[in-house]
C-alpha cells in the first residue's frame, strides 16, 4: 500500500510539473495549454483522492495502538535522556 502511494506521488509531482510549464506559456492571457493543464489537475485531484481513500480502508482503519509497548518505549527512552545529562 505504501508504495501505491509514493507511485500516486510521483505521478503528482509529474502533473505538477506539466502544469508549471504549462502556465508559463501563456501568452498574452490566452493560454493555449490551459487544456493541459485543467486535465493534469483533475488527474493529480482524482488520484490523491482514491489513494487516500484506498490507504485509509487497507491501511489506517481498525489500527490500534499498543499502548503497553508505547508506555515502555517512551520510559526506556526517557531513562536515556536522563542518563545522557549525567
């Protein structure tokens, strides 16, 4: 799942970049590639959408915490902190 999401990333970072070049050749406040560039958001708009969403069902829904090993970890980190001032 997470590497769905850094592909939906890089094809963002893509269409960003087409968009960029797009803007920069308007000439004359008609731009020619404003077709481009309306197509590249959409796209960067829908794949952020679904790719969260999709993470979110697979992925985040019903995580839970283990709090015992949390309050463990933040005591042995803790301790160190100390022990590193002494």
């Amino acid at each position: 799942m997470c590497e769905m999401l850094i592909q939906v990333g890089a094809q963002v970072i893509g269409n960003d970049a087409a968009i960029t070049f797009g803007g920069a050749y308007g000439n004359f406040e008609l731009n020619v590639m404003m077709p481009v560039i309306a197509y590249n958001l959409m796209q960067s708009i829908s794949l952020l959408t679904n790719g969260t969403r999709v993470f979110a069902r697979r992925c985040v829904v019903g995580l839970e915490a283990d709090v015992e090993n949390a309050n463990r970890t933040s005591n042995e980190v803790w301790q160190c902190a100390l022990l590193s001032r002494q």
